[in-house]
DNA sequence: TTTTAATACCTTGCAAGACAAAGTACCTAA
DNA sequence: TTAGGTACTTTGTCTTGCAAGGTATTAAAA
C-alpha cells in the first residue's frame, strides 16, 4: 500500500542522490549505513540497493575515496571521503540545483 | 563537446519533469512543440524523444486530456489540458518539491 | 507539378539508474 | 556453535531519458 503522493517524491529525489551524498560527505567522511541515516533524517530516504552502487560510482569518477576502519562491533566499516574533484562537483551541483529552483519558480509563476 | 556542468544539470532534470509539464500546462493548455519552447525559457531543455512518451504516460494516468487544433501553418496540433486529476498531481508535487528544497537546504546547512 | 522547407507528431533501441530481494562476511554473546 | 546484529555487495527487473530515424501536413519555390 503505497500513496500517490510517495511515488512523487521518489521520482524527484532522483537525480538529486549524488548532490546529498557530495552535500553529506562534505560535511564529514562516513559511511554507508550513517548516510542512510543522514538521509533519512532529510526525509530523502533511499535503500541500500540504491546507495552502494550510487557510493561506487562516484568513487570511480574520482569524486570519492574510502578508508577502511574498525567498527566496535560488527565488520569493519568502510569510510567514505569527498576529494578535491568532489568538492569541485559539489560547487558545480549548487549552482545547477540553484538553477534548478529558480526555473521551477518561473514555471509556476 | 559537453561540459561537466551540462551533465550535472541535466542529472538534476530528472524526476522534476513531470513536475514542469503539469505546472505548464496548469497555466494554458499547449502543445508539444510549445511545451518545449517554455521549458527552454526557463532553461530546462528537454527533448522531443522525451517529451512525447512523458506526455503520453500523463494523459494515460488521467493527469492530462487533449484535443486536436488545426494549425495556421503545417499539420494539426495536439493540445493537451489539464484535467482534475492532474490538478490534484500538481498539488501533490507542490509540497513534494517545497520538502525536497527544505532536505537539500538540512543538508548543505 | 515536382521539390523543398517548415511544422508537428510518433517510434525504436539503447543505456543508465532506482530498487527489491537475496547473498556474503564479520563479530559478539548466549 | 548457533543466533543476532551490523555492514557491504550483487542480481534482476522496471522505468525513463534520449539519440536517431520515421511519418504526415501544408505552402511556397523551382
């Protein structure tokens, strides 16, 4: 049982993923599981399905690197870092998103 | 030759098409060739490949209805109203799209 | 009267990406 | 040694954006 109302906000927060996740790590390094929950707490909640391939893609765009660490419990974690080339992306993303608000305004007069 | 800052922006028009469409067509009703102009005034480019199946999957959810118009010049136009349903979308996505910019703005803090 | 150009709509095939679901691995405590 | 929690990864499906090509109508030029 899923509302209308969900689906629309799925379909926008695409395309906008990689500016939370540049947006989170910017912020502070951290790993899959606490973005989760930094995105959850955002209300943009996406599902691990979603997250790790989206977390290795940027890694492979030179956008991100990782750091393994030990976890006191559980498997070691694997700590993701914005790089300069991220940061770069990032500063780009603002203007786009900024773009992106004024454009919708202008559209709904 | 494309830059970086094209592919963001781009990225970024996903999911707040559908959006953008509504909201035009909230206004006046219009056809394809001059949702495309509008959306290119407000800078959010977008193809005829695409546009045409979006407006098509619309009009089938029951968000958008249509009429044949003959034209000045050319072939007939195919204008496309807004219908109740589509009307109580795009109130739907009014409050999608106000929470969204208020996730973004959490996260960049 | 054929050809050209402009306008308009539509379809096909590919690729990217969101997600559900299932899988792998590590660690601790009962 | 099994159960439960944490964490990362992969597979398969479905949707959707888009490039490219196609069809149809009209009017004006050659």
């Amino acid at each position: 049982m899923e509302s209308t109302s969900d689906n629309v906000r799925a379909q926008m927060r695409k395309g906008v993923l990689e500016y939370c996740i540049l947006s989170i790590l910017n912020k502070k390094e951290a790993y899959a599981s606490s973005i989760l929950e930094e995105l959850k707490r955002a209300n943009m909640l996406v599902v691990e399905g979603t997250l790790y391939p989206l977390l290795i893609r940027q890694k492979n765009q030179g956008l991100l690197s990782y750091r393994w660490e030990e976890s006191p419990q559980g498997p070691p974690r694997k700590y993701y870092v914005i790089t300069d080339k991220g940061r770069a992306q990032l500063a780009e993303m603002d203007s786009a998103w900024q773009e992106m608000v004024d454009s919708i305004e202008t559209l709904r007069k």
